[in-house]
C-alpha cells in the first residue's frame, strides 16, 4: 500500500514537473505576452502613464485625430439623386456626375449640416475631366468599391478625378508661413513648453475668447537652425537652406479655456517651444474666419487610371484632393492612379482606402501615394500596394496628430516625413514587411529637406527596417515594434559617424496598451467612441 502511494507521488511529481516546462516553453501557436514601455503604459488603475523628459515633454495625446475630433462615427447621409451610367459606354460621364453634384449643392443644408448624396449605381462611368464638391454637405457615393460596384474610368488629358475643395484659397492652418499685417496677436509669456502640452501662459488674454480659432507661432531662429545642425547643407559644393531665418513654424487650434493668463488648447501641442531658441518671440494669434469645406464625402467607389509607367514630375492622373474640414473618404479602391490621395485642413478620416500600383514608377525621386498634409487626420485600416514610391510623405510644417492606424503597405516603398519639420505622426499597429518607417534627417536631399520628424511614433509596428533618428531637444520613438535598426549618416555626409539614434523600447517585443490611438481615445472619450469608429 505504501509502495503504491509513493509510485503515484512520483507519478504527480514527474506530471507537474513536466506541466511546468512545457508552460516555460510556451506554446508555440500562443502570442507572447505583452511588453511594456517606460513611454506610455497602464498603470494600475487602467489610465495611461506616460514618461516624460527633464524638460516635462511627453509623447502627445493622439486621439483628436479624425472627423469631428475623434470618436465620432461617419454619417450616412441620404440620397438625393441616383445616377446610371450613359447607354454608351464610351460617352464621357464627367457632365452628368458634376450637374447631379451641382443639382444637391444648391439644395439648402439640413440640421446637421447635410445637404444630400449623389449615388452611382453599379458600372462604369468613363470620365475625362475632374469632377469636384465645392459645397458644404455634400457626398459622393458609389455603389460598391469592387469590379461589380461602381468605377470611374479615367480618361483624356491627364487630371485629378475628384477634387473636394470649395476653392478660397487661404493661408490657414498648420503650416510654414510669415506674420501678415492687421492680425490680432499676443506673446506667450512661457520660457519652455514642453511637447504634448494643453495650456500655457499669454501677456494679456483680452480680446480672446473659449472657441476662437488661433495659431501657435514659433518663430525659426537662426539660434535654432544652428542648434538642430541644419545650417551647414551643402549640395554640390553649394549652400542649401533648410528653412529660412525669420519663418514661422504655425500650428492650428481652438482655446478651451481662459483662465486670466492660461490658455487652453482644444488638442494638445506636438512641438516644445524653448523661449531660448525662439527669442522670446512665440506669440498666439486671433484665426477666426477660417473658410474651409465642411461635412463633405468620397464613399464607396473605385478610381481606374490608365498604367502610368512615368516619372511622377510629368503630368499624372492623381486620384483625389481634399481640402475641408470635418470631411470624410471611405472604402475607395484607387488603381494605377498616382500621387494618390493629397489632404490639407483638419479634423479627418480616411477609412479603408486601397491604392494599388503594378506600373513601375520610374527615377529616382519618387511619388508620395498617401500626403496627409493635415491637421487631426486619422488614416485608418488603409493600404498601399506597389514599388519605388513612399507610401506616405509629408511636407513642411505640418502639425500632428497625424495617424496611420492598422495599415499596411506591400512593396519596397518607405515612410517618412519628408522635409523641414514634420511634428507629431503616428503609425500604430502598420506593417510594412519589405519596406520601412524612417524618423530621419533627409540633409540635402531634395532642396535641403533636412530634419523631416520630430515627437513622431511607430507603435507595435512591423517593417523590414526603421530609421529612427533623433532631432536635437526632442524625441522620436519606436516602441514594441519588430524589424532592425539601420543607422545612417546624414546624406551627402556620408563620411561622417551615423546620426544618434532616437527612442527604440521593447524592440521586437509587442506592448500593451495593443493601440496607443485606440487606448487613448477610450480614455478620454469612452467605449462609445471606440464603437464609434468601428472598434
């Protein structure tokens, strides 16, 4: 008897320790756990916490990225004309889609701010001009993105297929710019704001309001340029200038609150503002009157453009532009088209928006087939498939939030942001298997593009390489993300050591929260606004 139940200890000894090597080994087929990063992470009571700098910069607050702020579903605007293609099926359709535009632009707004849809039944609807919603409310809709859906077929001279853009052309918004005459402008009294900041201090507040529309100012000094290493490109023995002395880098927002002296922003600060480097000169200017597109739509369709095997410096056929505010583009399958999808304005989603390329761009310079050169753009479950372009490039001076949120992108084409000081990008969750996401100094490339991010983050990303590189008094990071570090000089430096590299944590290692934008915009807006955006 005793003999019996010392075989069956030995027995349960040997099966827990045999359970206990193959749950050290792990199972093969189960996800790792997840890491964790010092940046941003859950603390015990499920909120973010978020690492800062000695100076207090921190990783910023993305969520206010998409229409309407964030966390706001697209609206489903009805129907007000129905459309079929020409008997023939040659015949130009850019006359009878713009009159059925032109027919709900003059119909009055709903209390939402709606006027009404144009919907392309199924087939294809060949069009040789551009066809373009130039008034507040208005949608075009097709009838389903596939090859039984609905398409517009270019044709003819080369053009954009379809413009949103009502047209006044302004200089607003997040930008490069210059101070203009007659401006409402007062000093902000701060020595530093760090990155990722909601308030700050103002001389004097009177004459501002809670809702003005303002610009956050910092001037470009040649104290500055001097100490982020941008004042000695060169190009071919000949001097490069990166950006000029005496511009204004120009950020875009509301005032939340007044309170005496403190300011507060409708969304978060992407940039630091160092009183040091700016000559004391930072200032906030009165903006109202801003006249963009609002409650606008691109929905359901396919763009078809004819193989473009061409360098993208020639004429093209660009799919579409938008230019508005509280817009929307969504379920769009762009084809051969190139330099794709062009953005300006604010507060926009891009949603499931396929570009595929099989024509082969040709030279070195390459095509940009995604710019969101916007403020609080989301770009979201979208992708790129093709070779030698960038997937994304962004130009001067633009302002975050800017994210890429589930996306992916097949080919050997890059990311980046592509010149003189792009803040506060996002790319959560993209995969870029055979390409990659560079954070980087582009020098003299270009006209001297130099520093391209900066406070820009890959979050739990995959791609085949990462230039993550570190602008001086700021950060840029990668964070949980897999796929190797390459380490670059500056170009046409090639002689030189590599640039120091910005934040890499957790490397090749997922971490929680599995989203950044989708954690943080539960955080401040709720489940509902999760649901909201179809999460």
């Amino acid at each position: 008897m005793n003999s019996q139940i010392s075989q069956v200890r030995i027995g349960l000894m040997l099966f827990l320790l045999l359970t206990n090597v193959v749950a050290q080994a792990g199972d093969p087929k189960k996800e790792k756990e997840p890491g964790k990063s010092e940046w941003a992470y859950l603390g015990k009571d499920g909120k973010l916490v978020y690492k800062k700098s000695p100076k207090g910069d921190r990783m910023m607050d993305f969520s206010y990225a998409g229409y309407m702020g964030g966390g706001v579903a697209l609206p489903d605007v009805p129907v007000k004309v129905t459309l079929k293609p020409l008997s023939d099926v040659n015949s130009d359709c850019s006359t009878l889609i713009q009159t059925a535009i032109d027919q709900v632009s003059a119909m009055p707004l709903d209390k939402n701010g709606f006027r009404g849809a144009v919907l392309l039944a199924p087939g294809t609807y060949p069009c040789a001009k551009t066809i373009k919603i130039a008034a507040d409310g208005v949608v075009l809709r097709g009838s389903g993105k596939s090859e039984k859906g609905s398409i517009i077929a270019m044709s003819g001279d080369k053009h954009t297929a379809v413009v949103l853009s009502n047209g006044i052309n302004q200089r607003v918004g997040n930008r490069l710019g210059n101070a203009a005459g007659n401006e409402k402008s007062i000093k902000i009294t701060d020595k530093y704001i760090p990155a990722g900041s909601l308030n700050f201090m103002v001389a004097d507040a009177a004459g501002f309001k809670v809702g003005d529309n303002v610009e956050i100012r910092k001037p470009v000094t040649g104290k500055w340029i001097n100490f982020i290493q941008m004042d000695d490109l060169l190009r071919d023995g000949k001097a490069q200038t990166w950006i000029k002395a005496g511009s204004l880098l120009i950020t875009e927002r509301r005032i939340a609150a007044i309170n005496d002296h403190k300011i507060s922003l409708d969304v978060p600060l992407v940039d630091s503002y160092d009183a040091g480097y700016t000559n004391d000169e930072t200032t906030m200017v009165l903006a109202n009157g801003v006249k963009r597109l609002k409650q606008a739509g691109l929905e359901n369709l396919r763009i078809v453009s004819p193989p473009q095997a061409v360098n993208h410096t020639k004429a093209l056929y660009y799919a579409v532009r938008l230019n508005g505010e509280d817009c929307w583009m969504r379920d769009l399958d762009l084809i051969e088209t190139m330099e794709s999808v062009g953005t300006g304005g604010r507060r926009i989603t891009l949603q499931r928006i396929t570009v595929v390329r099989k024509a082969l761009h040709e030279g070195a310079s390459k095509p940009a087939e995604f710019a969101p050169n916007a403020g609080q753009i989301l770009i979201d479950r979208c992708s790129v498939e093709g070779d030698n372009i960038w997937y994304v490039a962004i130009g001067a001076g633009q302002t975050g939030p800017i994210v890429f949120l589930n996306c992916n992108f097949v080919g050997n084409g890059r990311i980046e942001g592509h010149q003189r000081w792009s803040t506060g990008m996002l790319f959560d969750n993209c995969k870029v298997p055979n390409g990659g996401i560079d954070f980087k100094n582009r020098g003299s490339m270009g006209s001297g593009h130099g520093w391209g991010t900066a406070w820009s983050v890959a979050w739990n990303c995959e791609a085949g390489s990462y230039v993550n590189q570190i602008p001086p008094g700021t950060y840029n990071w990668v964070i949980g993300s897999k796929g190797k570090s390459m380490r670059l000089p500056r170009p046409f430096n090639n002689a030189d050591p590599a640039l120091p590299e910005g934040i890499f944590d957790a490397q090749n290692v997922r971490v929680d929260p599995s989203s950044l934008y989708l954690a943080q915009l539960d955080e401040r807006l709720g489940k509902k606004a999760l649901k909201a955006i179809g999460y």
